[in-house]
C-alpha cells in the first residue's frame, strides 16, 4: 500500500466521494470538457460520432484537444453522420491537413471510412457496442469493435488510435466516451442515449489523474494503468455503487486535475 494512501472506511470514502461526484458532475464541468463538442449536436447519430472522434483525441493539453475536436467537426460541415455517410473522396481529401499529436489526416479519413462501415454494415456503433458486450462488462465489446472498425481496407498505422483492453490496456478514451453515450443522471453532462446498455456495465476511465486519485483512496494498488488495473478499480468502485460505478470518475479525476489531490 501506498505511503501516501488516505485511510478511510468504506462509508466515508463513499460519503467522501459521493460528494465530489454532487460538485464536479454539472453543466459547468462541459465548458472545460471535450464532451462539450458533442453537446453541439441534436441527432442522435451527429452526437455518437462527434463523441466518438473528440474521445479518440483526447490526450495532451484539454485546450488543444477541444480546438482540434471543433476543427475537425468543420472540416466535416458541423453535420458528422451526413459527411460520414454521404462523403465523396474530393470531401474527405479536406481532412488531410488535420492533425492532433500522432493522430494525423490518413488517420482521421480512415475513421470517417471505417465509421460508415460501423453504421451502413453493422448497424451503427450503439449495436455494435450492445450486441458484444457481456453482461457484467463493456469491455469484450471494446475488442470486438476495434476488429469490426478495421476489417475494411485501412492504414496499419491507423489501428493504435483505438485500445484493445484484451491486449492490456485500460482503453481510457473509449471508456470515457461511454460513459458519455451510456450514463444520464439528469445532470446534463453525459448523454444517456445508449438504453440497449446499463451504465453498470461500463468502466471508470483510467488514466494518470484517476489512477493517482484512486491508489491514494485505496481504491487501486497496482501500479500500472492497464487492463487489470482498471479490473481492479472496476470491482472497487462497484462495491460503492454497483448500478452506477462509472459515476466516480467525476470524483476521481476532479479531485486530480482541479485538485491537485
């Protein structure tokens, strides 16, 4: 265990956390988020793949991540499931000067073709995600997803932009964007527009900030923020809310990154 780890009972780390889940998940939490680009967005299917290409983007600066999101939303006309579906190869040729750290413009017109792939042969990302996970977890799905996404013709160097939790990883971004489409609590941050799953299923996003947060909690001890880390931190934070688990990713990563905790 860690030196620096805060002991508490278990009912006043829930108490504990419960009240920064109440401070950290409200509307204002979306102006400094990059879930406020789909937020822009009514139609379902404008605001799966808006979240969906502003999830896969985001690491580094929050800033730069929102700036490229919104970037990319105009390279697309701000309509993204209408470009997806109906885009020409003059239209996707736009994309080509995109870029966000390794994420460049092969990568971003390989996802718009892999997307209209998801939607026009699997019948769109909310199915594909509903029809492979298991009962208990979202995370078998994940895997199958990234096969489906890049079983047409695509780049080699595209694949690392989508995590494998069966091949180790904690998969954060994907994680996080759904926790976007899955959760709705009323607040208004998450969208809760997925029902063919249960946020029960869903995996807290691990990264540096949570991880942290959650070791000095004691709510995680291995070191490493990979697959079973998260299976840990999954099992932790279902003990104090099975129904809603992924509800304390707002404590985890308010407490790190506004914090300091």
């Amino acid at each position: 265990m860690d030196t620096n780890t805060v002991i508490l009972s278990t009912s006043e780390l829930k108490e504990f956390l419960d009240t920064k889940v109440i401070e950290y998940n409200q509307p204002k939490f979306i102006d400094s988020d990059p879930i406020q680009i789909p937020h822009r967005y009514n139609l379902k299917e404008d605001i799966e793949i808006a979240g969906f290409i502003s999830a896969t983007i985001a690491w580094g600066n929050r800033k730069s991540i929102i700036k490229n999101a919104s970037r990319f939303m105009d390279f697309m006309g701000n309509a993204p499931y209408d470009f997806v579906m109906n885009h020409s190869e003059n239209d996707l040729e736009q994309l080509s000067p995109f870029v966000h750290r390794t994420f460049n413009g092969a990568d971003a017109m390989q996802f718009i073709k892999s997307l209209k792939h998801i939607y026009t042969n699997h019948g769109g990302l909310e199915n594909v995600f509903s029809k492979y996970a298991s009962p208990d977890s979202v995370q078998p799905a994940i895997s199958v997803f990234k096969s489906l996404f890049f079983e047409i013709d695509h780049l080699k160097r595209t694949e690392k932009h989508i995590s494998d939790p069966l091949k180790k990883s904690a998969a954060k971004r994907i994680n996080m964007y759904l926790r976007w489409m899955v959760r709705n609590d009323n607040t208004g941050v998450d969208f809760g527009i997925w029902n063919s799953l249960s946020p029960a299923q869903l995996s807290c996003p691990l990264d540096v900030h949570s991880g942290n947060v959650a070791r000095k909690l004691g709510l995680l001890n291995r070191k490493q923020n990979d697959a079973k880390a998260l299976n840990e931190l999954d099992n932790a934070l279902r003990a104090l809310d099975p129904k809603d688990p992924v509800k304390y990713d707002f404590a985890l990563f308010g407490l790190g990154v506004f914090e300091g905790f």
